[in-house]
C-alpha cells in the first residue's frame, strides 16, 4: 500500500488557484497534472480528489482534461471563499492508472 497523507477529514485533496493576470494562458492544465504525476509517484496514491464551484466552467474542463470524473457523493454546499455566498463545490476523483 502506498504512502498516505491526511487532511482534516482523512480525503486526499489537490487544488491549484492562480493569480488573476494568469489565469486563460493555459497554464492550469499542464501545471495541475504535473502535480498529480508527481503525488501517484512520490508519495503513492491510489487516487486524489479535486473540486470546484458549481459555476467555474474552466475548472471543470481543467479536471476534465487531467482525468478526473464526477464524484457527487462529494458535492458539499459550501460559503463562495470571495464574497460568502451560499455555493456548491462539486467533487471529483482521479484513480492512479
């Protein structure tokens, strides 16, 4: 069994946030799944979760093209992080291959 690393809540977790004037150069993708290669072969996951507000069509797609999936038993109703309305992060899940 590979190595583990827990968060309050016992999940594995990764998220990448850019700054504003980065963000819609493309740098998301490459960046977010250079970081999943290197948690399944550094620290031995057998899988990551990842999420995003129900709105962010970008970080869906971003998940998308890195090979998660929709996780729903995950979606959480959450308070948005800038301005502190009511919001639903969806859950998603990438298996090691």
């Amino acid at each position: 069994m590979g190595r583990k690393i827990y968060i309050s809540d016992g999940q594995f977790d990764l998220a990448i946030m850019l700054y504003k004037p980065y963000r819609g150069n493309g740098y998301s993708t490459p960046v977010f799944a250079l970081a999943l290669q290197y948690c399944f072969e550094h620290f031995g996951f057998e899988y990551i979760y990842a999420g995003c507000y129900e709105g962010n069509v970008k970080s869906r797609k971003m998940l998308a093209n890195c090979g998660f999936v929709p996780h729903p038993e995950g979606n959480c109703d959450e308070t948005h992080f800038e301005d502190g309305t009511p919001i639903i992060q969806y859950d998603f899940v990438k298996y090691r291959i």
